[in-house]
C-alpha cells in the first residue's frame, strides 16, 4: 500500500486502484492533529464527544476531495445499505446512522464510509459504471457470506459482471494473530482448512480472497493489504483492547479527472 499525507492525517491507499483516479479512497490510521487532540476516532460512544468524530469526519473527506460520507450503525450483519441520498449529509450522532447494515453501496455522488478495529474493510469496484461498495467483514461477516452477498447484490441490482470488479481488501486482524479457540462452534467446518495446523490462527485473508473467487471475482482483481492491526501501531485493533475506530472512505469524485 501507498503512505499519504494531508495536514496531520496519515492514510494508507491500494496500487490496484490507482488506474481509476476518479475513485477516492483512503484507510485512515489512527494518528491525527492537534485538533482532534492527535488521534482520529470515526465511532460514536457515550464516552467519547461528537465533536472529536465530526472533526475526523471532516478532515477525512477533506483529505481525498469528498462530500459527507454515508455511514451505517455497522452490527455484523449480511445486509447491503442502498438508497435514501438524502442520509448521506454528516450524521451528528448513532440517531443519525442507518442501523442493522454492514455494506454500502454508493449512489451517485456519494461517498461511503466504514468503521475498522481488527475486522475487514473491503472496497468493490467496477471500473466501467464507477460502481461502488464498501463492506464490513469481520469474523461473522465472512460466516454470513456478506462478500458474496454483496457482490451478489451489484451484479443483480446494478447489472455488474463480478469478473469486471475490483476488489481491496483492508488492513485487518492477519493470519498472525487471528486465534479462534472455539473455532469449532463459531466457524464453519469450510473455514478450518485455514487454521494454522501448529495453533488456532485462522488466515482470515486467504478466506476473504477464496469468498470473492467463488462469487466470480479474477484473482488478479483483488489487493489484501497484508498489515495486521493487532501488530501495525498505525491502527485500532479490538484484541489489542483499544476502543477507537479507524475508517475506510471511499468515492467517486463528481469532477471530471484531465
């Protein structure tokens, strides 16, 4: 991945997307300015003032040229967000965030954000429609099938051939870290190929690229990132105990590229 820069704001972008300059994209590291008291947080809580993450809202969007950023109430679900452009403006607060969805597919004009501490961020792309989704695939996420499902949803929805994607896949919990002791009951006997043979890591990466295979993406077309964020300081990571979020955001910027 490229390292890039903007006023404080460290963001890391995909070399596979980068023949698509009108695409935006970014994964935020959690480092940020003095404004937003050096780190950027995209998750509201009760123990955490708005203001903080409508400061690293704007500074994200700011940094790749986009407008507000659609964002959902994420909850580990398989369900694709489409619709309602009118919820795209700067929520404000979790009474602004469409709940139970953990894809988004943009509208026209809109930009799309997800919140990351571990789980996977997943960006699909069709070069030829601009086409676009954002996907959050944790653990139970990948159980549920939501890439497949998404993919599913574009080629069905919005008629796009899923050999004629492109795919990104977030820094996210790596092969490395990843340790299920109760693999048994939480995931599918599909998954167990995966697991280390010397412990109880799973290479939720591998999975990742195996789920978008069989739901007809070219092997060619997809980028892992390969940064674990348990290991990567760069990054919130859930099993490191930190209660910050980073954010994928992504879109297609509305002015024509010369």
């Amino acid at each position: 991945m490229e390292i890039r820069r903007h006023r404080g704001l460290t963001y890391y972008a995909f070399e596979i997307l980068a023949p698509y300059p009108r695409l935006k994209h970014g994964v935020f590291a959690r480092y940020g300015p003095p404004e937003t008291g050096g780190e950027l947080t995209f998750s509201f809580r009760p123990d955490l003032p708005a203001p903080k993450v409508l400061t690293s809202l704007s500074l994200a969007e700011e940094a790749l040229g986009l407008g507000p950023a659609l964002m959902v109430g994420q909850t580990h679900s398989a369900n694709v967000y489409y619709g309602e452009p009118a919820r795209a403006g700067r929520p404000r607060g979790p009474q602004d965030l469409p709940q139970g969805y953990d894809a988004l597919v943009a509208m026209p004009g809109q930009s799309l954000l997800i919140k990351l501490a571990d789980c996977q961020g997943v960006l699909l792309f069709h070069p030829k429609t601009e086409a676009l989704a954002l996907v959050h695939n944790g653990w139970r996420g990948t159980r549920q099938n939501i890439l497949g499902k998404t993919v599913k949803f574009l080629s069905e929805r919005l008629f796009v051939p899923p050999a004629e994607l492109v795919a990104a896949v977030s820094p996210s919990l790596g092969p490395c870290c990843a340790e299920f002791l109760g693999y048994r009951t939480e995931l599918p006997e599909e998954f167990w190929p995966y697991q280390n043979p010397a412990n109880h890591y799973f290479d939720f990466w591998a999975i990742a690229k195996a789920q978008l295979a069989a739901a007809g993406l070219k092997p060619e077309s997809v980028q892992v990132a390969g940064l674990c964020t348990k290991c990567h300081p760069d990054f919130y990571s859930h099993r490191r105990g930190d209660k910050g979020r980073f954010a994928f955001m992504a879109g297609v910027s509305p002015n024509p590229v010369s």
